[in-house]
C-alpha cells in the first residue's frame, strides 16, 4: 500500500451523522474521488438477503464471498460496487439492508475482503474515503482523518427528513460494540460536531484544517 503517491481523506462517523454529504462535496471542491466504503457493506447484505443467506451465519457469508464476484471501481469521479454485475442502487437504503448492515459489518470475513478492495483505491487516485474505520484501520498513516459527528436527536431527524426508517441508535451500539475494527475516533483525527452546521459550513471548515497539509481545493 503506498498512500505517498496518492492522497486519502479519512471521513468516520456514526450514522446519519452528514458523512457523506460533506464527503461528496469535499471531494468534489478538490477534485478527489469520493469513496463511499458504507455501500461496500450495504452491497454484501443485499446481496446476503437476496441469496437467503442468514447474516450471522459467518461460515454461509464466507461461502458465499467466495462465490461472488465483488467489483469496486471509479464512474464518474465516484466509487461504485458491483455484486455479481450489480449495483444494488436504491435498494442499498432499503428497510431490511439498514437493519442487517450492522450484523454482516461484524463479520471478519466480510471486513478483511472489503479493507483489501478500500486499499486499492489509494493505489488508485486521490480520494474522499468514508466510514466507520477509514482513519483507524484502513488508511490510519494518512494525516488527514476527520471524524464528523452530530447529536443523536439530529442524526435521527435527517434520516427521518430522507424518509428513510433507519434504526440509526442500533447501528450505532452495534458499530461501536464490535470486537472487529469498531467505531472509534481515530488517533489524530479532527472531531467535527456538524449538529448545528450545513454541509457547506462543515467543508469550508474541513479546507480549512487541510490547508497545512497543502490540501487545497480546485480553481473555481
Ligand atoms: O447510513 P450511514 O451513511 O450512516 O452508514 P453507511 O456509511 O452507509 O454504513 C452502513 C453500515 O456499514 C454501518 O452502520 C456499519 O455497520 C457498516 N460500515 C462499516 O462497518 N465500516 C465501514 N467502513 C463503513 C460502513
């Protein structure tokens, strides 16, 4: 893994906490690719669910790893993940994946073959790679480690205003609980509660703190 050629921004977080919002549009203002590593995991439970595979059946989702063909690349300045040739889309929100994401994420199986397929993405290009391990585990030699947080009430009011059900307080415990890459904040990250700030609040402070590492953002 060589992150010296590349540049990774490193963006965990609880759920619903703006993550990938603020990831995009970082992205976008310094012309990186926005790597959305939630997907990956959401992908693997559609996937699970689709086969009938039961999600804390480890040796079952190992198995069934082990037939698939799992596919992370670049479209559009964007990662999209492919599951035997499809991309779940819209079903990656669905009632059923926000439920089970949280068991197949615990999974070592599942984690090992994912952070294998996030790490060639910094071989790749520069990039904006969100998450719940990204600074901690996936890529933490980068400097460059925002852990974006938000108060449970609002966290759970955006989801709701998505009309998305989404058992965020749940993902939550189990994301934090797990034996294998929990949720942490990352050693060296900076800690930014975006309760009361937009979007573009949020990226305008996030530039600011990159400016030092000479991180600055495209011509506009
Ligand atoms: O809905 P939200 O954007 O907050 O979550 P997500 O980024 O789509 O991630 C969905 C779930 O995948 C999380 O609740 C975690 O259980 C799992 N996940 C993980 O374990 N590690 C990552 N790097 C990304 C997601």
């Amino acid at each position: 893994m060589s992150i010296d050629k590349f540049r990774v921004i490193a963006v965990d977080g609880p759920a619903a906490s703006g993550k990938s919002s603020v990831s995009r549009a970082l992205a976008q203002k310094l012309g990186y690719v926005y790597v959305n590593t939630g997907a990956m995991y959401r992908a693997v439970t559609w996937l699970a669910l689709e086969k009938g595979v039961d999600l804390s059946d480890a040796a079952a989702v190992e198995r069934l790893l082990e037939d698939s063909r799992l596919e992370a690349g670049i479209e559009e300045g964007q990662s999209c993940f492919r599951v035997d040739g499809v991309d779940p889309a819209e079903a990656l929100v669905s009632p059923e994946v926000n439920s089970g994401v949280s068991k197949i994420a615990t999974l070592s199986c599942v984690r090992t073959r994912l952070v294998e397929m996030q790490r060639q993405y910094g071989l790749r290009c520069d990039s904006v790679m969100e998450g719940r391990d990204i600074g901690s585990v996936v890529f933490p030699e980068t400097p460059a480690k925002f852990y974006v947080d938000a108060s449970v009430e609002v966290r759970a009011a955006r989801r709701l205003g998505q009309g998305l059900n989404d058992p965020v307080a749940l993902r939550d415990a189990m994301d934090s609980a797990r034996k294998s890459s929990p949720l942490t904040v990352p050693a060296g990250a900076w800690v930014i509660d975006s309760s009361d700030m937009n979007v573009a609040e949020v990226v305008t402070e996030m530039l600011r703190l990159l400016q030092p590492l000479g991180i600055l953002p495209l011509s506009e």
